[in-house]
C-alpha cells in the first residue's frame, strides 16, 4: 500500500469517528427538543419516532401560560440569569486577581493555597451543603439570590483560579517590565498589557462558570425556601409527579433552558477568537 493510499485511509477513518462522536454528543439535544413538539401519543408510544410526524405546540404553551408551581416560567428564567451572570462577572474578577498573584509574586504558603485549591474542587457538594446552610442562615442570607450567587462563585473559583494562573504565567514577564520602564504604573501594566492577553482564558473560564451556576441544582434547591426564588433546574424537576412525569414539559422547560446557555457560547466565543487574535498582534 503506497503513502497517499494509507493517508486516504487514515483521513477518511478520522473524520468517520469525528462525526460518530458528534452524532453520539448531539443525539441527546435533538431528541430533547423533538420530543418537545411531540404530542403525547408519540411521547408515550414504543415505536421508535425520531422526528413529530404531528407537530405541536401544546406542551410549550402549557408551559408558558400556565407555569410551572403556580409562578410564571419566566420568574425561574429571570433568577437564573441573575445568578449566573453575577457569579461569572464576580468569579472572573477574583479569579483573575488571584491568579495574577499566584503567577506573579512568590509568597509564603503560596503552594499549600494551591494544593487547597485542589482539595476544595475534590470536596463533593453535597458534603459542603449543611455547612453553606448555616452559615448562610447565620449571615441572613438563607433565602436570597445574593447568597445563592456566593455560594456559586465559591464552587467556580478553584477552577477559575487554576485555569487563569496558567494564562498569567504564559505572558512573558518581560512585557511588564518594559512598560514599567516606560513609566507605566502597575494598574495600567495589568490593564493594557497582562488583561488583552490573558482575556481568552478568561472567557473561557466564564463560559464553565456559566454552564455550572446554570446547570447547578442541590444549592439552588436547598438554600432557596421560597419557590419566587428558584432557577430553572428546580422548575424542571417539578414535572415530576407520584402519577406520573410530563415528558413533554420536562423537555419544552429544558430546551428554553438549554437556548440562553446556547446564545452565551456563540457570543462569548465570538470574542474569545478576536481576544486570541489581539494578544497575538500586542505580544
């Protein structure tokens, strides 16, 4: 068998398991928001239907003007929104100061607070919820969007830190040291120098921050009594009943959920690539 023959065959072999891994990783979303416009029949039917011969609107506009536990669907989604997007704006923030920290200055206990680092991302949640709910019911914030926000940037920020630090100590530290000669002071260093080159990292860790305050169900569950106060996951789970589950709202609730992390991606990855771009052309 001649090289070009064997590279043929390679290519064509890659690029059959790229699109099964695809297939295999898009399957799920698909069939979730084709069973939304299913009706029930298809829903509850044994045969395999991949796609509603029949569509309908009925459990997407149950969900809408009905509800969900007697509060409209976009009181979860507006909570929602809210603690994701504080805990990424405040996550970023303390992420990327920490971060520059860890990378920039050596510091006694500087590697026992990485390790820490390590061991509070091991620590499961569920071991961390009565502790969280104490305290919070202590600070008075039991019941509140702020402490939920909180408790989210605390699970983020390990992730954040450690994703971030590797950023900050790529940059050569002798851009700094240039613009300080330049009589540039440290805050407008780090602001025009180190933060248009660290900003893809940065988005990229805002975008699992994103998806995990987004997606995070056992704190939002917990730590929220009053049901004005619940995100999205929460809502999802009330479809579930003793008669019986609501395919069809479980799947038009999760396919609205699934839309606002959607369009956050492409937006943000959008700016990732012109960040990647700029700290090219500034290095």
């Amino acid at each position: 068998m001649n090289p070009l023959t064997r590279r043929r065959i390679t290519n064509v072999a890659l690029n059959t398991a790229g699109i099964l891994v695809f297939l295999f990783a898009v399957f799920p979303v698909y069939w979730m928001v084709a069973t939304a416009f299913k009706s029930n029949n298809q829903i509850f039917t044994t045969d395999f239907i991949p796609f509603p011969t029949e569509p309908t609107l009925d459990h997407v506009s149950r969900v809408f003007d009905k509800g969900v536990a007697g509060n409209s669907i976009w009181v979860y989604l507006k909570n929602s929104v809210i603690v994701a997007v504080s805990a990424v704006v405040i996550g970023a923030v303390f992420s990327l100061l920490a971060a520059t920290a860890v990378a920039r200055f050596r510091f006694k206990g500087r590697v026992p607070f990485l390790i820490l680092l390590l061991v509070a991302q091991m620590v499961p949640a569920e071991a961390l919820l009565i502790p969280l709910f104490l305290n919070l019911q202590r600070l008075g914030l039991y019941d509140q969007l702020f402490g939920l926000i909180v408790v989210n940037v605390g699970m983020t920020l390990p992730f954040g830190i450690w994703m971030l630090r590797t950023f900050v100590a790529a940059v050569p530290k002798e851009l700094e040291e240039a613009a300080w000669i330049d009589g540039a002071s440290r805050f407008t260093t780090f602001w025009k120098v180190l933060f248009p080159l660290v900003a893809p990292g940065l988005v990229a860790t805002s975008i699992f921050s994103f998806i995990t305050t987004w997606n995070e169900f056992i704190y939002a569950f917990t730590l929220m009594k009053d049901s004005t106060s619940y995100t999205m996951p929460v809502a999802v789970q009330y479809f579930f009943g003793q008669r019986g589950t609501d395919w069809g709202g479980i799947m038009a609730t999760s396919t609205l959920m699934t839309i606002p992390v959607i369009g956050f991606f492409l937006l943000v990855q959008r700016r990732m690539v012109s960040g990647l771009v700029a700290g090219a052309v500034k290095g």
